[in-house]
C-alpha cells in the first residue's frame, strides 16, 4: 500500500520568549509535522527542520530529488540554498572520479566515465568505468566545481548537473566590441563560485591581436546564473591590461587564478587573479622569466611548477615554487623535486604531461598523447607528502572513437549536488 506524507509548518507561539540569563535571546526552532493521515500517532510527527534538513542531506542526491514531488513546502527547503550548500558539505561517500575523452577532429564524439563512489577508497586503482549518458552536452570543458560543470562548445556555454543529468544553454554573448578569431581560442570563460554573495559566476574573456601577434585590446564579462541570467561587463573598477588567457583556471578561497599572455608574440606570461566577489583583477608577476608555468594548489596556496614533458618521464624533476604574498608578489624559493616516475609504471621513453587538480598539493601524471587502441592509465602524487594517492585505468576507447589522433582529455573529482539550475 502506498503511503502518502503530509509536511506542514508548525506557527511560531506568538508567546514572547524569556531572555536567559546573559542577555542572549535563544534562537527558535521551526517545527514540521511529517503525519501520515488518518494514522495513529508514531512519537515520530514533529521534527525541527535543521534535523528534517540534515536527514534529507544524508540521502543520495536523485532520491533528494525525486522527494521535492511530496509537497510544495518539500520542494522549497530542497530548493533553498541553506540546504543545497548542506548538502555539499554533509560528509558522504559521493565523491567520485571523473574523465571527459573527446575527439577534436569532431567534437560529437565524446566519453563521459565517472568510478564509482569515494574513489579515495582503500582501493589502489580506479576504474573509471561507470558510463554517464547524458544528451545535448559536447565540445571542451571550461571547469566543474560542487557538482557542476561548464561545457563550450563554439562560442555556446552550458552549465549541467551530472546527477540530476539537468543542463542549461547560457546567452550568447552579443555585446562585445571586439572583433576576435574562434580559431585563435576566443573567447575564453572560467566558471567559479561566488562564496560571499553565495552565487555562480562565468567569466569570459575576448581579446583581439593585431601585428606581431600583440593582444590589443582584452573585453571581460561576467554572467551570474540564475533567472533572468544576462551578460554585463565586470564591476572592476581598475580596468586590468590587455591579455590573453591560456590555462584553465583554479579558484582558492573564492578568487580564481588562471595564466596570461601580454606583449609582443605573447612574450610575457603572467598570472591573472580574478575576485569573484569583487570582480577586481590582479596582474601576479612570474617568479622566473619563463613562458607558459603550470598552475596548481600547494598547501593551500598558489604555486606554479614547470618541467619538460620530453624528460619527465625519465628523470621526474620538477621546479616548484609557492606564492606566500600575491599582493606584494612574493614568492618562496626554487623546489627542485623528483618523483619516482619509475614506481608508477610509466614507460620512460614516453612524453608525459603533469596537471594541477583541485586537491591541494596533489598533481596529475599520464601520457602526452592518448591512443583509443590502448588502456588510459593515470596517476595522483602528492608533492607534499612526496606520496602516490591514487592510480587510475580507463579501458581502450576503440569501440568510442573513429581513427584518430586528437584525443583531449579532462579529469576532475566530482561531488553529487541538488542545485536546480536556471537561466
């Protein structure tokens, strides 16, 4: 028999409540009442609603889901952004491994593999080998961040939640006064969240290039996602240089970081920061005169590393330093590492590519170049505690691809959320 629940708010007493003793007023609790009707009484009807809140945030997000059909006043406290952000921080094994493998050459050819939950089990390899279907999605991925992530395809930008397997197309952006080049990588777009105003942006960056491949001029948008959503130029009230991006970004306690090109043949590199919640940029000064670093978080902070993807898999070493002031641009000293490349079972004579992730101090090891013939195999290193976290093995792709040599690869950790998405 089907059972049907009833969830109603209690009224507050109007009764005026004594002030305890040291002048501080307690804080009321609202009551639900969750009733079958017409049933006798269970001792379980009246529950505060930050318990009924943190009930609902130990249950598997589609279940969470599905549960905002039982009554409008479900819909609203699943709905709010109390329990959204609830949900993300409750602790629970819903964190999983994602790889998103295109074909450049044609873009409609896509894999989207997911492990399955809490891949920092005790399991020493992850296989991705949970297929998430999902239509209407392509192109290259922008970032994911708290379960959601931003895809382009073109000059078109979508937002999608791949538990709830719910996308939203963003505006075209159309007010823009600079005339740009697809083929040149415009326009570029970071997506980030906003944790004062507790609010997701997107940031996108145009630029135009003129002799001597000089950018001349740079454009910066900003579109807040929510109803309504529009594009508008960023609040910043110190317009920062003409540049042009050319890494994915990383976002530390709300500000985004991302790599930049200036000058003449895009000589001089650079690192943009961007406050989300400002939406003030920053020009960071490199720490060695050096073209194209590669960004990550250490210690929780920013660093930027380089090695050469021709040696590193034959002699691991990398050179890292930590960003201690970003204001004042200062920098520590030089960190000469070595990994034991040879203890992670990749072939010496093989160019290799290394990858900040979104886990601080930790990096991403695999091949340069991806054949669909072979298995995909991957590895986590903690800089820090000079220790492998985590091996990662993707079957063969051949039943995926045509022939090709222009696979792009992203990884990311993803985390189930209930955020509904709307423009």
């Amino acid at each position: 028999m089907g059972l049907s629940f009833r969830l109603a708010a209690v009224k507050e007493q109007s009764k005026k409540k004594k002030v305890p003793q040291g002048g501080a007023r307690r804080r009321s609790r609202r009551i639900v009442l969750l009733k079958k009707p017409d049933s006798k009484s269970c001792g379980f009807e009246k529950i505060p609603e930050d318990i009924f809140m943190d009930i609902l945030a130990r249950l598997p997000a589609k279940l969470v889901t599905r549960l905002k059909c039982v009554s409008k006043l479900w819909s609203n406290i699943i709905s709010s952004r109390s329990f959204t952000n609830l949900f993300l921080k409750t602790p629970s094994p819903r964190r999983r491994l994602c790889a998103y493998i295109m074909n450049e050459e044609k873009q409609s050819e896509f894999a989207l593999l997911s492990s399955s939950p809490d891949p920092y089990s005790c399991r020493s390899v992850s296989l991705l080998d949970q297929d998430i279907k999902m239509q209407g999605i392509g192109g290259y991925i922008v970032n994911a961040l708290r379960g959601l992530v931003c895809f382009r395809i073109g000059t078109r930008l979508q937002i999608c939640n791949l538990t709830t397997k719910q996308h939203v197309e963003l505006p075209m952006i159309t007010s823009t006064n600079i005339l740009f080049r697809e083929d040149d990588g415009n326009p570029w777009n970071y997506f980030g969240h906003d944790s004062v105003n507790d609010e997701y942006k997107v940031l996108s960056i145009v630029w135009e290039v003129g002799q001597e491949e000089r950018v001349l001029k740079s454009e910066h948008q900003v579109l807040v996602l929510g109803p309504g959503a529009y594009w508008r130029n960023t609040q910043s009230t110190i317009p920062p240089p003409p540049h042009c991006p050319y890494t994915q970004g990383f976002s530390i306690n709300g500000v985004l970081y991302y790599g930049a090109w200036f000058g003449k043949n895009r000589s001089v590199s650079v690192v943009m920061s961007f406050d989300f919640a400002s939406e003030e940029f920053t020009v960071i000064k490199l720490p060695v005169d050096e073209a194209s670093p590669n960004l990550m978080i250490y210690g929780g902070k920013l660093a930027v590393f380089y090695y050469s993807t021709k040696s590193l898999a034959s002699d691991g070493s990398v050179d890292l330093w930590i960003m201690e002031d970003a204001r004042k641009c200062i920098w520590s000293n030089k960190k000469s590492l070595v990994l034991p490349i040879s203890k992670m079972y990749f072939v010496s004579f093989y160019h290799m590519r290394m990858q900040g992730t979104s886990r601080s101090s930790e990096v991403r090891l695999t091949y340069a170049k991806f054949m669909r013939d072979q298995p995909i195999h991957v590895v986590t290193y903690d800089l820090e505690r000079n220790k492998m976290t985590r091996r990662v093995e993707i079957s063969p792709l051949r039943d995926r691809f045509g022939v090709t040599k222009c696979l792009h690869m992203d990884f990311w950790e993803d985390s189930e959320t209930v955020v509904y998405l709307e423009t």
